[in-house]
C-alpha cells in the first residue's frame, strides 16, 4: 500500500503525497519541534515538509532500504541544515558584538597621518561618534565594507542575508555620517 502511494506521488499525484504526509506527519512534526529549534520553528516545520517531499520522490525501493528510515534520515538532514544556517547567523551576529569594541581602535587607523595631528585626530573621535549613532545592522555593515574591506557579497555571505539588504544598509548609513558630518560644519 505505501509503495503504491510513494509510486503515485512520484507521478506528481498530489493525493498521494497528502496522504503520505498525514501518515508521517507525526515525524515531519517531531522533526520541526525540537527544543533548539523553538525560535524558528515556521521554517522548521517548511523544512521538515520540504525534506519529506524531497524522501517521497528520490525514494528508490530497490535499494531495499525501509522508506520511514529513508525519510526520517532526508528529514532531519534538511531540519539540520536549516539550523546550522541560523547558527552561523547568530555566531556572526555574537562576534560582531564582542568585535564593536575593537571597532573603536580601528577607526584611529583610517586617516592617513598628515602635518596637522591635533585636527587628524578630532576627525577620527568625530568618526567614532558618528559611527556609533548608527543603529547596530548599519554599524556591522560598515565595519565589513569600510574596516575590513570586504565586498557587499561577502558581507551579505556572511550576515546571511541579501546583497540588496546590505546595499541599502550601507547606502542608509552613509547618509546617516552625511548627515551628521553636516550638521558638524554649520
């Protein structure tokens, strides 16, 4: 009877995979509910679906491998990759926090050394000031481009995020020191 569903699911019967997901949705939810997985759990249960559908149709029964194996295995494969993805986010979110702080020396090492110290200097406390008004996205994404001269791809790489949501962060923060920069002068 199983095998006859995954058969027809295979040929895109939609019936069949309704079916097969009421018969395994205590897994595919079992998956989703995990205690780290509290805080996303929407998108875990998405997974868990997407990872099951995904068992339904690779699934090759003459490899004499039990489908509910088969499936418990490309279910939590797929719930696992989504949290390893969220925990790379929040480990980048972590350390740029604990890196702010070393943020503020590196703002001393963007002007070039020049003839007139004591101004060279006010310009770098004035940065820092500025800098730090920003709101937190928009100080994680200026660090990245500016500090540690990386791209708007490698930012978004490593925030988790579009390279358009770093574009228009970077593109708000510059206004943002425009702006105060500015102000400064009248």
């Amino acid at each position: 009877m199983e095998n006859e569903l995954i058969i027809r699911a295979q040929a895109h019967d939609e019936g069949a995979v309704i079916l097969l997901m009421e018969k395994y949705k205590g897994l595919i939810h079992k998956a989703a509910s995990q205690n780290h997985l509290r805080s996303i759990k929407d998108e875990a249960y998405s997974e868990a679906c997407l990872g099951f559908y995904e068992a339904v149709m690779s699934y090759d029964e003459r490899l004499g491998v039990p489908f509910a194996g088969f499936a418990k295995s490309k279910v939590y494969a797929k719930v696992h990759s989504l949290f390893r993805k969220y925990l790379r986010v929040w480990q980048n979110e972590v350390s740029a926090c604990n890196k702010e702080d070393n943020a503020e020396m590196e703002y001393l090492n963007l002007f070039e050394d020049d003839i007139n110290i004591e101004e060279n200097i006010m310009c770098k406390i004035d940065l820092r000031k500025i800098v730090a008004k920003l709101s937190f996205k928009q100080r994680i994404i200026f660090n990245e481009i500016v500090l540690h001269g990386k791209s708007r791809t490698q930012t978004a790489e490593k925030l988790g995020i579009s390279v358009q949501a770093v574009s228009k962060t970077y593109n708000k923060a510059l206004a943002a020191i425009t702006k105060y920069l500015q102000k400064g002068r009248e």
